[in-house]
C-alpha cells in the first residue's frame, strides 16, 4: 500500500503547527495572543458535534445489546473500574507532593497576594451544590435542553433512554435504528472534516498561551510543573501500563496509535477536542461500539486521571508555599472530597483550576487567595491533565470491553502490531485474516 507523503500526514502536519505557535507565541507575542480565535472556534467545532456523536453511538450501542441487564452491569464496571483508577491517581499526587516537596522554600505570606485576580475562579467555585446539585444537573430541563447546554452527562442519559426504549420495542423499531446509524456515520465524516482544520486549532491554541504567559513565566514554578509533568508520566506508564498488561496490550502501543488524537489534545490543551476521534478509533480497535458508547462519554466526567493528580498535587504544593500544615485527617479529608470534585472537572481548559477552587474550600486552613501563585502556570499544566485523562479514558474502554468479553482480540493485535502504519494498515491487515478463513473461503466459492 502506498504510503501518504509526510506532509499530509495529521499528526506531521499538528506537530510542525505547534512548533510554529511555540516560536510565533515567543518572537511575536502581541501578535500571537490575536491567534486566540483560531484555537477557541476549532474547539467550538468539536465540541458542536460531539453531543449528536455520542447520542447516536449510545442509542445504536444499546439497541444492539437487546439484554438490559447488560447495559447496566457494563455501567457498574465502568464506575467501579473509574472509581479505584480515580483514587489511584489522587493518592499518587499526595505521594509525589510529599516525597519531591515541590512548594518547600517559598515561604509566601498569604497576606501579600492579590486575592483579586482569582476572584473569577472562586465565585465560579462557590455556585456549585454538592453531591445533589451535581446529579440535578444531569437531568434536563427538556429533551432538546440536552443538546444544547454543552455538558456530555445529560446527553448520555437522553441516549441511555433512548436506546433501552427501541431496544425494548424490538423489531418494529429496527428502521429508526437504521436511521440513526445513518445518521452516526454522517456526524463522523462532519468529524473527519473538522479534524482536518486541527493543525490551525493547534497553532492558535499554543501560540495565544505562549504569546499571552511567555515561557520565562515557566522558570520560577518549573519545580511544580516537572513533579506534575514527572506524576503523571509515573502514573501512565506504570499504572495504565501494568493495567494494558493484564489486559493483553502494549500501552505504548496503543499510545502511538492515537498519536493524532494526543496531538490535537496537546495543541488545544482540551480532551474534548478528541472525543469524537478517539471513539471512532476505539471501535476499529475492536472495542464493541455499545461500550465504547457507555465508557469514553462517562469517562469524561468521572475518570479523569490527570485531573485527580493535579488536584491532590495543587493542594498540597499551596499548603507548602504558604508553610500551611496539615494534618492526616486533613489529608484524608482532602482525598475523599477531590473524589467528588473533580467529577465536575471536563476536559475544557480550565476547568480544572475552578475545582481546585472548590476543593480548597474543604481545606480552609490553605489560604485560596495562594491559587495565585499557580494561575500563570495553569494553562501549562492543563495540556499534561487532558492528555492524561484521554489515555486513561482509552484504556478503559479496552479493559470494560475484555472484561465485557467483546474485545476483538484479533483487530486490536493487528492495529497494534505496527501502529506507525495507521488504522487503514490494520484494517487491510485484519481483512486478509478473516479472507484466508476455510470458511470465508468455503462461503466465496458457493457465491
């Protein structure tokens, strides 16, 4: 097969966009921050699409599945797995913040920081309802409501509906499910097309961060932002990667195959820039699609590994600026509660500093006005969160989908055997599998 010249290669052409944006954001940086526009509408894009994209992978997922009871216990797993990689993530931030120390020797005096200028991020904190407002918040206020608010959880509760009503029905609902599933097939070649434009996202995105904060602004917290970057790396690479092991895969493998997607996620520093992607990739991958449906859209809200780190890390590293001691039941304290407020953190930029925010609140005795030492660096963080939760996302969906028993063992050996050749490489590789079957064989030569 032949192969594309590099330059129309995606990941090629994101990764030279975002060298480009380093050096334009650096050299030109009035300029750059004008770029802003160019990151902020390829996110509007995707984000534009990902609501129909899930709610026809969900509908037709579970309208396959037939047995209800699956559907549930598939949800179950999913928690259950998200809920103990989820604290896995957390206690490691704790771990790394008080054996690297990351905030010793600041010695900041909390009265001489400018409460004003993370003002925003508080307010913003402090309007959330707890436990109940969270799951409030997931019911709609109308069936269209759903798609129009920008949140993933009501729209995967609406398709969840959806789908066990027309799986209920039966066969007089098999032309609506063929409907939808003209329907998805359309929503991912619109996805196909806005992905194309993702080099431009990535330019923009990095140039307007750099532009705007500059990379001398990284020096003085290079400390925090190495144990973090350092953290996460640790995490992946033993925690996901002794997970992809027991499953039967190469994590690393996997990693280049959605090199792409990582890339798009570096660039815009947002893991919904890669939702719908990663979902289609899943699927070639051989994860059924009814579970990739119900894990990566639930995976964004409550596995989100990189942002747990952050959380944890963030906390204590304020706590350590500010000479702020805190007890083991504080810590504890601290634990348990980040476990709820990073549900509310999504993979939008920022985010993860307003639940910060909140989980400051469980821990008065850090002073809140100290998130200023971090808000210039934030942004910098915010690429390592995103691409940490888009792995752990992925991996999920594999391990629900082998321990599910609807792993394609064959067509995730072949896309992962060379992955540098992509996804069209595997397939072919796949179809000649099943092609040279005696049954294959025996069924062509009756046609």
């Amino acid at each position: 097969m032949k192969r594309k010249p590099l330059y129309k290669v995606l990941y090629v052409q994101v990764i030279v966009a975002i060298v480009i944006g380093v050096a334009f954001g650096h050299y030109w940086p009035t300029h750059a921050v004008a770029m802003k526009p160019l990151g902020d509408a390829f996110i509007k894009l995707v984000r534009m699409i990902i609501s129909p994209v899930i709610f026809c992978t969900v509908v037709t997922g579970i309208a396959s599945m037939h047995d209800m009871r699956k559907v549930g216990r598939v949800g179950g797993k999913a928690l259950l797995y998200f809920e103990v990689v989820s604290t896995l993530a957390l206690a490691i931030g704790l771990l790394a913040a008080h054996v690297l120390q990351p905030g010793a020797g600041f010695n900041v005096d909390p009265a001489s920081l400018d409460a004003g200028a993370v003002s925003s991020y508080t307010a913003q904190a402090a309007h959330g309802e707890g436990l109940a407002g969270f799951f409030m918040h997931i019911i709609p206020e109308t069936f269209a409501g759903a798609f129009t608010q920008g949140d993933i959880l009501p729209v995967l509760l609406i398709a969840m509906l959806f789908g066990t009503a027309l799986a209920v029905m039966g066969e007089p609902a098999k032309p609506l499910i063929g409907l939808i599933e003209l329907l998805s097939k359309t929503f991912f070649r619109i996805v196909r097309m806005i992905t194309s434009l993702a080099p431009l996202g990535a330019f923009g995105a990095i140039a307007f961060t750099i532009g705007k904060y500059g990379i001398v602004s990284l020096l003085p917290m290079m400390k925090l932002i190495g144990t973090f970057y350092l953290t996460a790396f640790l995490f992946v690479s033993c925690g996901l990667g002794l997970i992809a092991r027991a499953c039967g895969f190469s994590l690393w493998r996997f990693v280049v195959y959605i090199k792409d997607e990582l890339l798009i996620v570096l660039g815009t520093s947002t893991s919904e820039a890669a939702l719908p992607q990663l979902m289609e990739k899943l699927e070639r991958l051989g994860c059924s699609r009814g579970i990739v449906g119900l894990v990566v859209p639930t995976g964004y809200s409550f596995n989100l590994d990189g942002t747990n780190i952050y959380m944890t890390l963030a906390v204590l590293f304020l706590a350590q600026a500010t000479n702020t001691h805190l007890t083991l039941t504080q810590e504890i304290t601290l634990l348990a509660v980040t476990m709820l407020t990073s549900k509310g953190s999504t993979g939008v930029t920022g985010a993860g500093f307003i639940t910060l925010a909140a989980s400051l609140a469980v821990v008065p005795t850090v002073p809140v006005t100290a998130m200023v030492l971090i808000l210039g660096i934030d942004r910098f963080m915010s690429e390592c969160r995103a691409l940490t939760n888009t792995m752990g996302n992925g991996v999920a969906s594999i391990v629900i989908a082998a321990w599910e028993k609807e792993l394609d063992r064959d067509r995730l050996k072949a896309a992962l055997a060379r992955p540098g050749r992509g996804v069209l490489a595997a397939q072919v590789e796949v179809a000649a599998t099943v092609n040279s079957m005696p049954e294959r064989e025996e069924v062509q030569r009756s046609a």
